[in-house]
C-alpha cells in the first residue's frame, strides 16, 4: 500500500473543505501523494449546466493549488468506480464529505470503501452545519 490520500468530490463547491482536509493529511503523512477524483454518472451533462461546470472548474483550481491531481471518470457504478480507482492507485487514506441527514446510501457508499479496501483508512468529514 503506497502513501496516497484519495479525496473523493461532488460537483459542489463545498468539496473544497474536503480537499483542503486531503492536503492536511497528506502533509502529516510525510508529503503523501495527494489525488482528488470525482465520478461521474454516465448520464449527468455537465456542459448543459452551467453551476455544475462552474463547480467542477473551481474544484480543480483548488486541487491544483494544493499540488493534487483531479480527474473526472465516467460511469454507471459510481462506488464500483471509485474502488477500482482507489485499488489501482493503491490509496492508503480515502477522504469523504458525509451526506445530507437524509440521505441512508452514504452509510452504504462508506462501507462498502471499507469491505472492499481494509487496508485504506476511511475518513467521513462532517458538512459544516
């Protein structure tokens, strides 16, 4: 397992807390390689919107700022995706915004990165409130 923190982003501006917490880590693990990825639904246009471009453009600012690489992937299977990712870059800590109060699949999506990769650390940030 390499020292790579993996933050994983929405389309929301907000996610910049959890890049900037990403940065943090990888700094305190001795200048860890730091990698920010956002999966995209197949379906999702983001061209046709223009906040989510919006989002998607600053969020890879931030990234660059902080000396991370972002990239975007399409898929159907967003979680699958994002496993695969984090296996093929062998993460040791994934970083990851915690969901609306609403939202029950976010406690699926955190154990699921967990069952699948239990060698990586699983980090949920609380949304500001």
């Amino acid at each position: 397992m390499s020292n790579r923190v993996l933050v994983c982003v929405t389309k929301q501006k907000t996610c910049e807390r959890l890049i900037k917490t990403g940065a943090r880590l990888a700094k305190e693990a001795g200048d860890a390689e730091l990698l920010v990825v956002h999966v995209l639904h197949r379906d999702d246009n983001i061209l046709g919107n223009m906040m989510q471009g919006d989002a998607l453009e600053f969020l890879f600012q931030i990234s660059k700022q902080v000396g991370a690489d972002m990239t975007v992937l399409r898929s159907e299977k967003v979680i699958e995706t994002l496993i695969e990712y984090a296996k093929k870059n062998e993460v040791s800590t994934i970083v990851v915004g915690e969901a609306p109060k609403n939202a029950k699949r976010d406690l699926g999506i955190i154990t699921h990165l967990q069952q699948e990769l239990p060698t990586a650390t699983v980090m949920v940030i609380p949304s500001k409130g």
